[in-house]
C-alpha cells in the first residue's frame, strides 16, 4: 500500500558511490530483480557487483532445506535473468547462516555459488554466531565464506560492517574499528 522507494534509494546509492568513484556489491532480493530488472542492470552496468540476498527475505534457519534451495534458486535466476550475467555471491537475510544450518553450504554449491557471505560472528538475540571464524575460509570443495566485520576488543566480536550497525552505531568506533582490522 505504500509507494516505492526502491528505485528512488537505489539511485541515490548509485551517485553516491560515483561521486566517491567507489564501488559495492549490491546483494538484490529475487522479487526485486523480478520487478525492478532495469534497476539490477544499471547497477551492474555502473560497475558494482551484483549478488543474491534470497527471492523473499526469510532467514534460513526458518526454511527447510528444500524451501531454501527453491527460494534461492529461484532469486538467483531472476536476478542473472535482469542482467544478462551468472552472478557468484550470496547473503543471507538476517545473516540467517548460522550452526544450526550446516546444510546450506552445499545447497550454495550445488547453485553455483563462489562465495557467500552471511556469517556474523557476533552474539545476537536472532542470528548468534559469534564462534564463527572471523576471517575468510573454504566452507565446501569450492566455497568460501566472507565473513561479515568484525572488531576483536577485550575478547569479544564488534560488529562493525553491515546490517543496522552502520546506521546505528557512533561512527568513530565503526573507524576505529575498520582501521584495526585493515
């Protein structure tokens, strides 16, 4: 019921990072490279890599294997249908790839993905999983995972890339935080 802002904030990102003459990977939801398919293709064509955030937004700890092998499989053609290109990096909603999930590994494998990137090794009341490795490792026969950032302090993981942390937390310690890990 309300209008869209999709277009409208993913083109405010686009000049952004063309002003900075930086670039990112946008991980897209299939829905909206079902329904925005030009949008996807202009990011692309700006020189940003596009990725796979799922077709609706569940976590995976919520679907069944075979649930979460249709969602993704389906996201992931609707999105290399937009742009005319395989794409080779997947995201987790909620960061959603936790213990409890060992079987989604093989599942990304199986669809082609390269690399995945939906570890958060933080402690949080939804996605915990702060005894995941912190640093990029092989996760299947050809599988890596990304970790999402974080800031090792006083024995514990700072979240400081990605998700709500971005726009929540004081920005001096996102900097701080990132100069560390660099």
């Amino acid at each position: 019921t309300f209008p869209s802002r999709i277009t409208s904030n993913t083109e405010a990102l686009h000049e952004l990072f063309a002003r900075y003459d930086a670039r990112a990977t946008f991980f897209y939801l299939g829905w909206i490279a079902e329904r925005f398919p030009q949008l996807v293709r202009k990011t692309l064509e700006l020189g940003h890599e596009v990725g796979c955030h799922s077709d609706w937004h569940h976590p995976v700890f919520r679907l069944s294997p075979q649930e979460f092998r249709q969602d993704t499989y389906r996201a992931k053609g609707l999105i290399e249908d937009a742009i005319g290109a395989a794409i080779v990096g997947y995201r987790a909603p909620n960061f959603s790839i936790v213990q409890s999930v060992p079987w989604a590994y093989p599942i990304l494998e199986e669809l082609g993905f390269g690399y995945d990137s939906s570890v958060y090794p933080i402690r949080h009341d939804l996605y915990s999983n702060h005894g995941a490795q912190r640093h990029p490792s092989l996760v299947g026969k050809c599988l890596l995972e990304l970790p999402v950032a974080t800031w090792r302090v006083f024995g514990q993981n700072l979240p400081i890339g990605g998700g709500a942390y971005l726009r929540i937390l004081p920005y001096a310690l996102l900097k701080n935080g990132i100069r560390s890990i660099n």
